[in-house]
C-alpha cells in the first residue's frame, strides 16, 4: 500500500478515489466578508492592541503567556501561543486549547491532533515544515466549550499579530468558531466550503474542524474534499 493510501485509510477515505472537477471557487470581495478588528470590552483596549502589534515574536509569546485580559486565565494550566515554523506558507486556526493542549502547552496534541496530523500528511505537509498551528482563544474554556464572543475578542490581537508576524500564503479556518473570528461575520461551514475569502490579502479556506470530524465520520469525505481544494488554492499562489 502506497504511503498516501495508507493515509486516507487511516482518515477513513480508502480505498484511494480521485476527486471529481469542482467548480471554480467565488472569490469573496474583502468588503463583503471582513469587518474590521473586533475591539475587547474595558479601558485602555486600542492602546492594549497597539502594544501587541508592535511585539515581535519573542515578546508575543510573553504576552500570551502572561494574559489575564478575559476570565479564562483563572482556569488554565497554561497558555497555548500556538506551534510552528514562524515563516509558515500555510497558518490553520482552530477553536481553543482542549484538556491535554492546556496540560503540554501546544495546540492539537490529543486525538484531534492526531487527526490533524493525518490530515496534513494527505497533502503532503507535516506539522513545523512550512506550517503553523493557532487558536482563536490560547486559554482552555471550561469544559472545552465553545468561546464566547468576549474572550475571542480579548484574544484577537494575539491572532492579528501572528498572522502579521508569519504573513502565510494561505490561513486555513478550521471550524466555524475560528471562521467566524477570522471572517467577523456569522458563517455555515457547508456554505462556507469550497470558497476562497479573504483575510486583509490573504486567501483563506473554510473547513471542519478534527474533532468535528472524530464525531461525524461520514464527512471525513468531505473533509478530503476541502484538503484537495485547499492544495489547488496553494499551488496557484
């Protein structure tokens, strides 16, 4: 067995197929899809969010690890910066550190992680290797529930600033949580895939996130879908 079909088995696509032409993806105008930076709530927030966008990385991961601008830094065992070569070609963003990421201090180490990982090997990319790896929100939320609009807000400016720092090819919005902080405007995955946005010139791509994907088997095939559209996108860039 070839090492690509031994990766999709282990997605739960094989045997190997070869994907179908898909239309051509609609480029979404900036204007229509990009609101301005979300602003966190409390005095002193421009000046906050200037000051982080004035770090390098060095003093961003201080900050991060550091944080107390939300209630999920009293709850945490520590903060998740995020994992990766600096100079990514491609940056994915998930939800929010889980349980074991909150334990170790990198994003996606648990089984999501490892789907991940597999992922990432079907396109022919590997964690640390011309890719980074974020979150929304680099605190656990209690009982990895969904973050709320506050502390993804509170967040922002860290996310703003690694995107600035790296500068990828291509961001990679895994989930709606993190589609929608990136996007700022409500977003459907199933409408949402398969289309080209824009993030301040950059392109990005919408799709589900791994631990979506450990609980709904069937749209791994999906999935595969959007890593193929996702390797089309990067190879016209």
């Amino acid at each position: 067995m070839s090492r690509r079909a031994g990766i999709l088995r282990e997605l739960g696509l094989g045997p190997l197929w070869r994907l179908r032409d898909r239309p051509a993806a609609a480029v979404v105008p900036e204007s229509a899809e990009v609101a301005p930076e979300p602003a966190s709530a409390g005095a002193g927030t421009d000046d906050r969010a200037a000051a982080i966008a004035r770090m390098d990385w060095s003093g961003l991961i201080d900050a991060v690890k550091q944080c107390s601008a939300c209630g999920l830094c009293r709850a945490r065992k520590q903060a998740v910066p995020g994992v990766g070569d600096p100079q990514a070609d491609w940056l994915f963003v998930g939800e929010g550190p889980g349980a074991e990421e909150d334990e170790r201090g990198e994003p996606f180490v648990g089984q999501a992680g490892k789907l991940l990982d597999a992922m990432l090997a079907a396109i022919d990319l590997r964690r640390g290797e011309k890719v980074y790896i974020a979150n929304a929100v680099k605190c656990r939320p209690p009982n990895n529930r969904t973050p709320e609009a506050g502390e993804t807000a509170a967040c922002w400016p860290f996310l703003a600033r690694q995107i600035g720092l790296i500068r990828p090819k291509l961001v990679v919005a895994l989930g709606r949580p993190a589609a929608q902080t990136l996007l700022q405007s409500e977003v459907k995955i199933s409408a949402a895939r398969g289309r080209l946005f824009d993030y301040q010139g950059i392109p990005l791509v919408v799709t589900y996130h791994p631990a979506y994907l450990l609980r709904n088997l069937p749209d791994k095939a999906k999935a595969w879908e959007d890593l193929c559209f996702m390797r089309r996108t990067m190879g016209k860039l």
